[in-house]
C-alpha cells in the first residue's frame, strides 16, 4: 500500500504556496495540544513496551519514516479552508518541503459526553465551492479527541536530541471562504 502523503519536493509548505501575502502565524486559534498514539509502520521499528517508544525505526537523519498517529487539536472558532502542513525536511514548515496533511470528512464529538460537536466539510455552495474542507459548529473551541493522521512518510530528525522523532506543523486557515489553504 502506498503511503497516503508522498515525499515532496522543495517549495510545497505554507509560506511557498499561500496566496495570502504574507501569512500570519501569531494565533493559536486552531493548534495542536499532544500526540497521543502513534505508531510506525515501517517492519525494522519495535515498539518498546516497558517505555512506550518505537526502537529503530529511522537509521539516520537521511532517512525517512512512515507514521501514523492520533493527534488531540482545538478549533476556537469556525475555520474555512483549513490546510495542515507537516515539515518532512526538517524544517519549519513554512518553507521547504512539506506534506499537505489531508483532513477526513465527518462529525466529532466530544467523548467525554461533552456537548462539543464539530463538523468537518465542504460548507462552502454554488460558485464558493472550492473542495477545501472546512471546520465548523466549535461553539468557541472544540476539542478534536484522537483524530487520525495515517500513513505519512517523515524525514528522521531529533533536532532536541531526545531520541524521538521531531516534526513542525503550520495550520493554516481562512476566517471566511475564499483563501485557500488546503
């Protein structure tokens, strides 16, 4: 099976095709809040059981990996057109090489039993339709509980030298249709 984010060449993040000049990075209004499974699916990795992380999985800082993971992010408030850009160079995923990591279409509840609702989907019509999918109904911020990112291929990088894989996401967005992130 071939993994669902291809390696990219140069010039595929954020600030490299944004048709938004410049783009903003100082709000927080949608971010991720932890990594709480992942899993790698390359056969020479090995899940250590006793510290609960994978074992040669990368064989040094030229070499790629395929993950999949369950991330816990927030959206504050409707978002259109929301685009996440993973670093797969190392970088700071604003510019470089980057993976356009595809959002899945549905609803989301809270699973504590919370009211929180959010719906991800086209909400744009007619003319406006522009396939960017679109986060909605957050009622002034809804968590995403254990959304799937699956089968990306990363480069190896431990920038902080901690023996675990390191990534950089940018998530951009448009606060009204039209400005396409995605």
């Amino acid at each position: 099976q071939q993994p669902r984010s291809l390696a990219v060449s140069s010039g595929t993040c954020l600030d490299d095709i944004s048709t938004a000049v410049p783009t903003s990075c100082g709000s927080q209004d949608v971010k991720f809040i932890r990594i709480v499974d992942a899993v790698v699916l390359d056969s020479q990795a090995s899940l250590n059981t006793e510290t609960g992380i994978w074992e040669n999985a990368c064989r040094g800082y030229d070499d790629y990996v395929r993950v999949t993971f369950l991330a816990d992010w927030v959206a504050s408030a409707d978002r259109f057109d929301v685009g996440m850009y993973i670093s797969t160079d190392g970088g700071d995923a604003k510019n470089g090489e980057c993976l356009l990591a595809p959002l899945t279409e549905g609803t989301f509840t809270d699973p504590s039993g919370g009211s929180g609702k959010v719906v991800i989907t086209e909400a744009e019509i007619g003319a406006n339709a522009d396939g960017c999918l679109d986060v909605i109904g957050t009622n002034g911020g809804t968590i995403m509980y254990s959304y799937p990112f699956e089968d990306l291929l990363m480069k190896c990088d431990d920038s902080d030298g901690d023996g675990l894989l390191d990534f950089r996401i940018v998530i951009g967005w448009s606060n009204g249709d039209g400005t396409r992130y995605c």
